[in-house]
C-alpha cells in the first residue's frame, strides 16, 4: 500500500520534529511555514533550535529526498498530499486566554485549498488549542473557505502532541499513547492507520475519543505536571522551614509510592518553557469564560511566579546589599538540552538581580545567542563555566546542564572572590558543599547549611 503523503503546516519545534519524524520512517513530508529563514535552515540541513540528534536526522531525510520545506504555498501543498498536521503557535494573548490567529490564517488557507480538491484529506489539529477550539474555530473555517462537509467531503482530527524539548525524538519513537479526537469515525481511522504503520510493532496504546476530549487530554496532563511541579517547590519551601528536612530525600521517599511516581518531583526555581506557563493560563481563562473558576490552577501559577525570586531573596540574605555585587549565572536556557529561553526562570531573576544593581556575567553552553536578544549589554557573557566564576560574589545555578554538576567545591573557592553557591536546581551534594563553601540550596533546611 502507498504511503501517505504528508504536510506540516509551521516548522517550529513541533512541527518540524513531527515533519523528520514521519521523513525518517520513509514518509514523504513537506514542511511549511510563513518564515522564509527557518525554511532556508531547515532545507540546508540545519536546524532552527537547537534539538540533540536532529541535526542527523534532518540531513539524512533531506539526502532521502524524504522531506522538503516550503515557504508559505499552504494551498498548494494541501493539493500536492494526503494528510496535513497543523504545528503553528498558539500563544497567549496579554489576558492568559489562547490566541488562535495564527491557527485561523493557517486552516482558511487550507480551507480554500480544499475547495480545488477531489481527493479525501484530513486536516489534523497538533497544535495545542483549548477545548472546542476544533469544532467551533476550525471546521466552520474549514466549511466556509472549502464550500464542503467536514466529515463527508474531507476529514478532521484533533491529534495531540506530548513532545519534550531535548527528547522529542526519543518521545516520538516511544510515545506513552496516541490520542486521536476526530469528528468522525472515517477520519480517525485514518489517522489511526497512519500511526500503526508509523509505530509498526511499537505500537503505543492509541485513545479515540471526541475532539474536546482529545483538546483537554493535553491542557489536563501538561496542567497535571505542573501541579506536580508547583506541589514539590511548595514542600521545598516548608523544608526550609525545618531545620534538617531536605526535599531531595522527601521526594524520593514520595516517587518509591506507586500511586505518585518518582518523575516531575524535582524541586527548583519552577517550570518554564513554551507549553506548560502558556497552557496552564489558556486553561484557567477557558474555564472561567465557561463560569468555572478553578483555583487550584491559579494556585500552582502563583507559586511558579515566585519560586525564582527565592534565587533573589537568598542572595540578599548572604550578601545583604547586591548594588554592584557581582553575580555568576549558570544557566539560561528553560531546562537542559534546549536553547529555548521562551518562560525560562532566569528572566525574572537576572531582571530582579538588575533592579537590584547587581552585575551580572551569565553563561550557557547552548543558548547565550538567544540571551543576546533579549538582555542586549544589560548583562555580561562568559565562555565557560569557570570564567563565569572568575571574581564572582555570588553563583546561581539555574539551569541543572550536564557539565555544570561536574563542578567541584575547589571550583568554585578558586575562581569566586567570595565562594557562596545558591543551588536553584538540587544538583549539588549539600554534604560536600556545605563543609567547604557558603552554600544555599533551594528546599534545604537551615541546620544543614
Ligand atoms: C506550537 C504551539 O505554540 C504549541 O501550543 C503547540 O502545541 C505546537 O505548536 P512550537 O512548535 O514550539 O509550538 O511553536 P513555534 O516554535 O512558535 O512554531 C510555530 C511555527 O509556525 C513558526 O515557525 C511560525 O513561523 C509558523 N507559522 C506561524 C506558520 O507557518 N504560519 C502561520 O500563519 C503562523
Ligand atoms: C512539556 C511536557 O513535558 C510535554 O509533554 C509537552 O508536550 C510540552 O511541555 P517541555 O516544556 O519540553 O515539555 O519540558 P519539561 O521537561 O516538561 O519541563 C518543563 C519545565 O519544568 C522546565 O522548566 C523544567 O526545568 C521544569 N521541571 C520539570 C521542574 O522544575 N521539575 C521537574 O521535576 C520537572
């Protein structure tokens, strides 16, 4: 049987991480997108973010001839494949709730394509919208650009995606289930087909079920995780309360319980990244304009507001007034193996830090051009872990990348005009630390320090 053809609307991370994941199961797969930069890097083999293995991937499928990208033609590549995924941005607007203008320009092109269309298409929704999104934004789009019947003349599912920066691939290959929400069942089925030829024998359990239901199995999971986030930096916090408690070892001791599972327990400075700020927010705004307001959600916001300033707080306790204090960063991006700096938890500490009057020197082994961008000269970049030390008051680690766990207390005492660590994400053994340098760490009670 021929395989289906596909388009990727928006090369952005999911997007394009889906187009190589299709290419190189020998799919052909054209990615598109609005900025003709990204696709010029994509078709030369390179990248736009910085994503472990993809760069392999992506060069091998280009050399395949499995994937091509294009720049805008939306309607022209609807005609030219079978199946197309939706990837664009749905950011927030200033008020929290979902802004789906990207999503809207993408579907009325694809509308419009349909119209010329004689073959059955599926449009698939990958992007994550808030329930009812697909029924009530995208298909009348669909129907009125098209002049035709979802669920007779063409069809529609609501697919998404659970896809972590730094292991897409490794998420993609053994994804813990597929959902499928569609509009009907002659859609789903294709859909379901695809990904059973997809995973072959590593077939994921796949969940069909209705497109709000798929819509909110992502916003409830990602909602869940950040709970769970929000849920352990609460704990930290009454730890430091309590002489000899220490997080580390609750959480532990927590994860060995079945019922809860040891992963996202990691106490720190909080989440970022572009989903789970951006889809907590959509989700409480969803629910209030539906009259329900869900105070648990706003709960784990507000606690993830202030976590990094506790990175601020402990400065000022140790070194008192940081007016031209000189603070080492470790860390920008939002979490390791990314140079995503989209939420990332420095951004409120590095402009806390500044209002303060401290100096800042920063480093990242990945992302310090997208630092660039947003901080200008406000702050100053290292090139290494060490040279970021050199002369330093104060070190925060916020980002836990691998090579920074490898640095020793002697590290630290050597470069540091003043050795005081403040351990933002739990990397360092506090025993050791504690002995030879100033040391604070988030969720650690006082009598160890
Ligand atoms: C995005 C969503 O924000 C997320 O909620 C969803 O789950 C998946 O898609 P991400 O891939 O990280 O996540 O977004 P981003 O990197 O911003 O990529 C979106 C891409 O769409 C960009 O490359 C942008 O240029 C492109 N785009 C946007 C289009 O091709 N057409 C448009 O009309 C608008
Ligand atoms: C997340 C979801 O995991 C993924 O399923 C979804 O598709 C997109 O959003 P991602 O944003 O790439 O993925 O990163 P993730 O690994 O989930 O981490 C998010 C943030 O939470 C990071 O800032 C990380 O540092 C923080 N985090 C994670 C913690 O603070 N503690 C933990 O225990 C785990």
């Amino acid at each position: 049987m021929r395989k289906p053809k596909i388009s990727v609307i928006g090369a952005g991370y999911v997007g394009l991480c889906t187009a190589v994941g299709f290419a190189s199961k020998n799919y052909n797969v054209v990615a598109c997108d609005v900025d003709e930069e990204k696709i010029a890097k994509i078709n030369a083999g390179i990248p736009p973010f910085h994503e472990p293995g993809l760069q392999e991937k992506l060069s091998d499928c280009l050399k395949k001839g499995n994937l091509k990208g294009v720049v805008g033609q939306t309607e022209r590549v609807i005609l030219e494949t079978d199946l197309t995924f939706v990837a664009v941005g749905t950011p927030s607007k200033p008020d929290g709730s979902i802004d789906l203008k990207y999503m809207e320009s993408a579907v009325c092109s694809i509308g419009k394509a349909l119209k010329q269309k004689d073959t059955y298409h599926v449009t698939i929704i990958k992007s994550t919208v808030v329930p009812g999104t697909t029924q009530n934004t995208v298909k009348p789009i669909l129907e009125r650009e098209s002049k035709k019947a979802v669920g007779k003349d063409f069809g529609l599912c609501m697919n998404p995606e659970f896809l972590r920066q730094g292991s897409a691939f490794q998420d993609t290959i053994n994804a813990d289930r597929v959902v499928i929400g569609s509009i009907d069942e002659r859609s789903g089925n294709v859909l379901e087909d695809l990904y059973k030829g997809f995973y072959s024998t590593r077939l994921p359990t796949i969940i069909r079920t209705s497109l709000s239901t798929a819509e909110l199995i992502k916003y409830a999971s990602n909602s869940m995780l950040a709970t769970k986030i929000s849920f352990i930096n609460t704990i930290a916090n009454i730890c430091e309360q309590i002489p000899g408690a220490d997080v580390k070892v609750v959480a532990t001791a927590m994860g060995l319980d079945k019922r809860i599972g040891p992963l996202f327990l990691d106490a720190g400075l909080g989440y970022g990244g572009s989903c789970f700020p951006k889809d907590i927010k959509a989700l409480i705004a969803c629910s209030k304009s539906l009259g329900y307001d869900p105070e648990l959600l706003d709960s784990v916001e507000q606690v993830n507001k202030m976590q990094p300033l506790k990175a601020v707080m402990f400065c000022k306790d140790m070194l008192g007034d940081l007016e031209g204090k000189k603070i080492a960063i470790l860390g920008l991006a939002f979490k390791p193996d990314t140079d995503d700096m989209r939420e990332a938890r420095v951004i409120p500490i590095i402009h806390q830090l500044l209002k303060e009057g401290a100096n800042i020197t920063a480093y990242d082994p990945v992302a310090i051009p997208v630092a660039k961008s947003i901080f200008k000269n406000q702050i100053q970049f290292a090139d290494s872990a060490i040279n970021c030390l050199k002369n330093a008051d104060c070190c925060i680690l916020v980002t836990e990348w691998p090579e920074f766990k490898k640095l020793t207390p002697e590290d630290f005492i050597k470069n540091m005009r003043q050795p005081v660590l403040i351990d933002g994400r739990r990397v360092y053994d506090p025993e050791t630390f504690v002995r030879k340098m100033t040391f604070v760490a988030l969720g650690l009670g006082q009598s160890s320090n």
